[in-house]
C-alpha cells in the first residue's frame, strides 16, 4: 500500500497540546535576601527578578501564574496581594530590563489568609493573554507584594508573608 504524497506515518490522533504546571522555586529568582528556599518581603518596593525561556511553551495560549506562600497568620480577613511584572525580550537583540515594567492581562487579586496558621497557599492565577510574546521570545519576570491587609512586611514574626515560588501554567506546542 502507498501512502498519499505528505501522509505521515503514524497515527496523529493522540498529538494534541498539553497544560503544563511548573514550578518556579523562590530559590531560583535573583534578588531573593538570604536564600534558604523562602522569601520573606520587607515591603512593597521590594522586588525580585526570573529570566524564564521554554521553547515549548504555546505563544498563542494563555499563560497563567500563581504565587506559593504562607503566613503565621489565622486571621481569615488578612489579605495579601501579590505582582507579577513582564516583559518579553528577543535573545541577542534586546537589552535585559532592570526590572520589567509590563503587567499581566488579568492581575492577581488579593488572598486571604487562611484559618489554619503557615499552610501553603495558592493565590488566585494572574493570566498573561496569548499572542503577547513571539516565537523565541524569553520573558522576565518581576515579582512583588503589591499590597497587605493585616499582614506584616517588615519581618516581624507571626504575621509575615513567606513566599516559596510561582506556579507558571501553559499550553505545549506538542508533546513528545
């Protein structure tokens, strides 16, 4: 039997794009005071910075984020709001950005603490829309705390926000 010109030789049914959860460990991003695998903002200026490149990810679908983090707080009305800026650059044609400037399509909205005192929260997804970045783009990434309600950013004890990573949500071009 002779396959039709182009044809390919196997079954494409079962290729079709995947959503992918990444972690992006506090440890990994620059500016982190003290490392130890956590950081512990000590005001809302403070900011932290990834460069991030993944050849796989679908530039045409939405990229969603979510900060990891705790607190020694158990007050349900204590709220955090975290930032997370980017810029996309072009590998050996743009200047890296002190810190980048752009901001998500749909912000992070504010999270409430938990009743249970340092359990692992996730914060609600900040989505970056697709077609904002190009085929072999890298993006850099800027985290901070934009704003606390009840919470404590000047590293007293109890009431401060820890922070363990971010969670980068994608699409794969394929999957292998």
């Amino acid at each position: 039997m002779t396959r039709p010109y182009g044809a390919l030789p196997c079954n494409t049914s079962k290729i079709v794009p995947a959503r992918v959860r990444e972690l992006l460990p506090i440890s990994d991003w620059n500016g982190v005071p003290g490392g130890g695998g956590q950081w512990v903002p000590t005001s809302t200026t403070e900011t932290i910075t990834l460069l991030y490149m993944n050849d796989k990810l679908d530039k045409g679908s939405a990229i969603n984020f979510r900060v990891l983090w705790s607190s020694g707080s158990s007050t349900i009305t204590d709220t955090a709001t975290f930032r997370i800026l980017v810029d996309a650059i072009t590998p050996e044609t743009d200047a890296l950005p002190g810190v980048p400037t752009g901001t998500l399509s749909t912000a992070i909205a504010a999270d409430a603490c938990s009743a249970t005192a340092n359990i692992l929260k996730f914060s609600p997804q900040g989505i970056l829309d697709g077609e904002t970045i190009a085929d072999g783009d890298a993006l850099v990434l800027a985290l901070n705390v934009n704003a606390v309600s009840g919470l404590s950013l000047d590293g007293t004890a109890g009431e401060q926000i820890v922070v363990h990573g971010v969670e980068i949500e994608y699409t794969t071009t394929y999957v292998d």
